[in-house]
C-alpha cells in the first residue's frame, strides 16, 4: 500500500489537500487516499522542476540528475534504512541484470566507452574519411545528407551531434540549402535509431526495466525508427533541396571508398553483433571493439592512455548514478503505488497516460536515460513486465519521449545545431512537426494493434 507523508515538512500541503472539498460520491477515506497519493505527483513535479532550473543555471547533466535524486528523496521522507531495505530487496528479489549496482557498472561504461572509441575515430581520421566514402557510395546528395547523421548516431555520445555537424553543414552549403533546413536533417536523422540500437543506454534498461528479451523490444519499436525515416524523407529530403548543378564533387573510386565506409563501421556493427547474437553486454562489446580498434589501426601504446583519458567523462558516471537513484527512490518511497492510484482514480485515460507522461519529462528535460528512469516505471503496471508485458504500449510510451524530445529546446542536441548552423530554434523546430506527427501515429497504431 502506498505510505503516508504526514509527519514530514510537507504535511501541511498534504493535509491542505486531505482536507479539501469531496470530490462526487467520494467517502472521507478515498479523499484522504487521493490527497495522499496526489501528494507523491506533486513532489514529483517539484523534483523535475529542480532538475531543469539546474540544467538552465548551467549545471552539468550528472550534478544536476543526482542532486535531482537528492530532492526526490527529500520530499517523499526516504529515510536512509527505508532506502537501504529497498536496495537489499532489489537484490535478492530480482536477476543481477536488473539491480541498480549492475546497471550502474554497466551503463557508465557504455557510456564512457562509447565516446572513448569516437574520440579514437578522430583521433585516427576515420570519421572523416566517412562523409566522403557515404557519397562515393551511394551517389545520392539527399541519401548522404540523412547517411552522415544516422550512421554517426550508432556512435551515441553525448552531445555527438558535433561529429556530423560539420559533414551536413559543409555538404548543405554545397548543395545549397537553408541552414536551418540542414540544422534540422542533421538533429533528426542522428536520433532515428535510438529506440532500438543497443549503444544507446536506455534500450538496455528499459529492456531489463520490463524483462523482455532483446528481440521483442526491438521488433516492436523499430517502428518508431522506420516511421520516423519515412517522415524524415518527405518532409526533410524530398522538399527544399535544389536541383544538381553541374558534375557535383568528386567521390573517388567505389572500392577506396567501400574500403573507408568499412574501416568507420565495423566496429558499431561488432558491438551490435555480439548483443544481438550472443547477448554480451554492450559495454564488453565496446570495450572489446576499442582495444581492437585502436590495434587494427596501429595506434601507438603511448597514446592510449591519452585517448582513454579524452573520452573518459565522469559526469557521464554521475548521470547515471543519478537517474538510478531517481528511481530507487522512488520505489523506497512507494511513490510509483501513490501516483497509478491517483491518476487511475481521476480517471486518466490509460493510453494518452502512456504517451504524454514521457514526453512532457522528455520536454522539460531534454534527456533520453533519465526520462526512461523517472517515467518508465510509473507505466510498469499498464504496460506488465515479462510474459505479461505488452510491449506495443513501451512503444507507445517511448514514441511519447521521442515527440517530446524533437521538439523541446532543452534537448543538448538541439542547441548545438542552432548554434553551430547559425539557425533560429523556432525554424528547426517548424521543420520537425511533420514527422513528430509521424512518430506519434506510430506509437498510436502499436498500441491499437498490440497493446
């Protein structure tokens, strides 16, 4: 049953609302219950406002999710023992992949590692000789326009928006088009792949969040990422980009570019192998694609450590510590309990439930793994978990986060394309509602056919 918050400084609030008019039909303890478990979504609210006054004050990600997780704590009166018994049952009650110790050790070196191996792509040229490869290839100025942003997207780090930034930016001038035009096709074609590509850190989790298997999550979402490609075609490629003049670049001979087109992608296309077929862990198969890697090309030992040191983030370590402890929190202080029960007694229709809460998190914060973490778990019981698990509402729900991700300017990817393309944020955003629209029709038309 969902715990009571009298007896800590915001009893008062609690009691203000207890005490408030009956709603139609309701007795004295069904008001008191719904004052009670509307309390927990305030205090929710409270701590995501916190977190983005912090991001606003220019706070780093990690300082400001963890000092999130310290408000949270604060508000629902998590006591250290309430939130050390609630670990320990974590522990023994569920599989090792899903406590919040192994997921910390594994997400942060994802993460940390994902952006050693691109620092080691720079450092070693192969990410550039990519752009040129892609052209040589394909042949098509629209095709490598939405190539550069996707392909660099498998490679999820933080703020790597900049590492197709100037490929788009230089070939859009080429081409000719407006900057916010290319601003918008670099920001929306990298993130097509976050639902489903295992380098991203919230496919894992929420993976483990809801115990499915690999396959079921990403048979169901890939039609988040396809929707949103086909939005991104007749909305982004189709329109705005002028006719060729003249032979175009030079693209070189097809075998010299396959040969770079490979030497850049064998190693996203290792980690990815190695999850899907033999279920290793992402962080090991980045691990694994770094020291090989960095072998195959011949890099010298004594720059290792530099590289190492050059992708190695701490922040990305707090981030994620933060957004677990967000969660952990919220299960120690039964906070998940208190707000289903209040939104299922207002009567809150379940699927726009599903959609909405992630993409006003998503929006006011701009973050993919914390909003996973923050809302993912208020929407276990509508969706299940396991056997039981329909997984065509997860679908909806991250295609809910996505919408609100394309659009919210807090989104870090966002203000770096307005500031590296010199484009207004307001144009970028006018060129994403079509295909936000897509995104959303797909999520709706997953949940209608298999939720």
């Amino acid at each position: 049953m969902p715990r009571t918050y009298f007896g800590n400084p915001a009893a008062g609030f609690a009691e203000w609302v207890r005490a408030g008019p009956r709603g139609p039909g309701k007795s004295a303890a069904q008001q008191n219950r719904c004052g009670v478990n509307m309390y927990a979504l305030i205090a929710m609210a409270l701590a995501l406002v916190f977190l983005v006054v912090l991001l606003h004050l220019k706070i780093k990600l990690g300082r400001a999710m963890l000092l999130s997780s310290v408000a949270i704590a604060m508000l629902l009166r998590v006591t250290p023992a309430e939130f050390w018994r609630t670990a320990a049952d974590e522990w023994r009650s569920k599989p090792l992949s899903q406590t919040t110790g192994y997921l910390f050790i594994t997400l942060t070196a994802l993460v940390i590692l994902v952006n050693v191996l691109g620092e080691a792509m720079k450092e070693t040229g192969v990410s550039q000789r990519l752009v040129s490869a892609i052209e040589g290839i394909f042949r098509s100025r629209r095709f490598a326009l939405a190539a550069i942003p996707m392909m660099m997207g498998m490679l999820p780090t933080p703020g790597g928006i900049m590492l197709s930034a100037p490929m788009v930016r230089d070939l859009g001038d080429h081409i000719g088009i407006d900057r916010s035009h290319s601003a918008a096709i670099n920001f929306f074609f990298r993130h097509q792949l976050e639902t489903v590509w295992p380098l991203f850190p919230a496919v894992p989790l929420i993976q483990s969040m809801f115990g499915i298997s690999a396959y079921a999550l990403v048979s169901h979402n890939i039609a988040i990422a396809l929707s949103g490609t086909l939005a991104g075609v007749v909305f982004l490629l189709l329109r705005g980009i002028p006719a060729r003049k003249g032979n175009g670049r030079s693209t070189g001979r097809f075998r010299d570019n396959a040969l770079n087109f490979v030497r850049a992608f064998w190693p996203i296309v290792l980690v990815a192998a190695l999850y899907a077929a033999a279920n290793l862990p992402p962080a090991l198969g980045i691990l694994l694609a770094v020291f090989i890697f960095l072998t195959v090309q011949k890099v010298p030992l004594s720059r290792w450590g530099r590289i190492f040191k050059s992708g190695a983030d701490w922040d990305f370590a707090l981030l994620v510590l933060g957004a677990l402890l967000f969660k952990l929190n919220l299960q120690a202080g039964e906070a998940i309990d208190s707000v289903v029960l209040f939104l299922t007694e207002m009567n809150v229709p379940r699927h726009f439930l599903i959609f909405f809460l992630p993409l006003l998190v998503g929006f006011l914060t701009g973050l993919t793994m914390p909003t996973v973490a923050i809302t993912f778990p208020f929407l276990m019981p509508f969706i299940g978990t396991g056997s039981e698990a329909k997984v065509g509402l997860e679908t909806l729900a991250f295609s809910g986060l996505v919408c609100g991700l394309l659009l919210t300017p807090v989104h870090l990817c966002m203000a770096l394309s307005a500031s590296y393309f010199e484009a207004p944020l307001t144009k970028i955003v006018l060129r994403l509602l079509g295909p936000v629209v897509f995104v959303a029709g797909a999520g709706v038309l997953m949940a209608v056919f298999f939720g």
